[in-house]
C-alpha cells in the first residue's frame, strides 16, 4: 500500500502539471522527433542559448542536407558549418566520433533500431556514444521515442529543488545521475513530458537562475521560496 504522503504528493505534482501546462500549452522547444538528429540538435545546443542553437543546427543540416553526408564530412567542414554557435572545434569532433560510433553499431547513420529497445537497454545505449549523459539519453528517449522519462535539465533542477521535492546529494548542490533517477521516480509517468517541457517555459520566463519573478508565476503558492505544500522527499 501507497503511504498516503506520497499519495499527496503524486496529487500535487499532478496539480503543478496542470496549471503549467495552462500556461505555456507543452511547448516542445523545437526538439527533433528523429533521435539521431535530437542528438545532433542537443550537442548544438551545448553552452549556447536558444536563438542560436537553432541557427547553428540550421546551418549543419544546410551543409550537410542528409545525414550520410555529415558522417562522411571532416571535423574542420563540420566545425565550419556550426562556428555560429561557438565552441566549433568541440563540438565538431563529438559529432564525429558519435557519427562514427553509431555507423559502427547499425552500419548506417540512423538511431531507429532504438525504437525496438527497452527503456533501460534504450538509456545504456545512448549513454555509451560519446558526449551523451543521462539528460541527453532522456531528452531524446522523451522528445524521439515517446518513453515516458523525466529529462532533468539546469531549469527542472533549478524548479523542483525550489519546490522541495529533492534536495541535492553533491555537496556543490548540481544534480547527479542519481539525483536525476531519484526525481524521476518521484514524478507519476503521465506527468512527465508536461512537466519537463513546461519547466524549462518556465525556467525561461519567470522561475530563473538569479532573482526569480515570483507574482507571475503559476505554480508560486508551491514554492518553498514562498511556503512549501509538498512533503520534502
């Protein structure tokens, strides 16, 4: 039997669900429902905001419209076509070596065979290629596949840690693989797309790394910066 605190708790995450989703309508932030590009959009991504993240990954498919053509392409060409988005030379070579571990695995460059995986056999093998963490694994587990995992990304840290529902294991408070695995568990499978699709809107727009802007924000009155309603874990 269910200990009626973690049946609370499961009802008001439904509930911060519900109004996030209200508010900012499970906005998909652009993501790829092709893994192998999910991949390629995420590693684009790295330390670069949104607006140019998208023009960097525009520029990589414009230089290499088909992904054969990419694999085949030398780091310099590819760390050509992404230098918009900074750290080219990085980046680059991750694509590389990811590229090259991929054709290695299906003889081609595509990710489809994950289709057929397990979530677990699903995860290992996404965090075996290069670059890729467990964030990674499950953004394109989540956005690609459809699997019903929870992503924890700088925003969805930031927001549940100040919702209280878990608190940090590393003493420099970032989140940890197993922080990720602890939160994910404590989050009901429906509610996950919505919640991490719908924190990162929020993290975006009012609940933000320095100062946040409280008043506005839907979900304040569960906010431990205010008065917490959920049972700290």
């Amino acid at each position: 039997m269910v200990a009626p605190s973690s049946i609370r708790c499961a009802k008001d995450v439904r509930t911060v669900a519900r109004r996030l989703s209200a508010r900012y309508g499970d906005f998909t932030h652009f993501n790829r429902k092709n893994p192998l590009e999910e991949l390629l959009f995420i590693l684009c991504s790295i330390q670069t905001n949104e607006a140019l993240y998208r023009s960097t990954y525009r520029s990589l498919r414009l230089a290499f419209p088909r992904l054969e053509l990419l694999s085949a392409a030398s780091v310099r060409d590819i760390a050509k076509a992404i230098e918009l988005g900074g750290l080219a030379n990085q980046k680059a070579r991750m694509i590389k070596v990811l590229l090259t571990q991929v054709i290695d695995q299906f003889g081609r460059p595509s990710l489809a065979t994950l289709k057929k995986m397990g979530d677990d056999e699903c995860e290992q093998f996404l965090t075996s290629l290069h670059g890729v963490g467990k964030k990674t694994a499950r953004c394109v587990m989540m956005y690609s596949l459809g699997r019903a995992v929870f992503p924890v990304d700088t925003h969805c840290w930031r927001i549940c840690r100040r919702l209280a529902w878990v608190r940090p294991t590393r003493p420099d408070r970032s989140c940890s693989p197993k922080d990720m695995d602890r939160l994910q568990s404590k989050i009901p499978g429906d509610a996950r797309f919505s919640l991490h699709v719908n924190m990162v809107s929020l993290g975006r727009d009012v609940c933000t790394s320095g100062v946040p802007s409280c008043d506005p924000c839907v979900i304040r009155s569960y906010c431990r910066r205010i008065g917490v309603k959920l049972r700290r874990p």
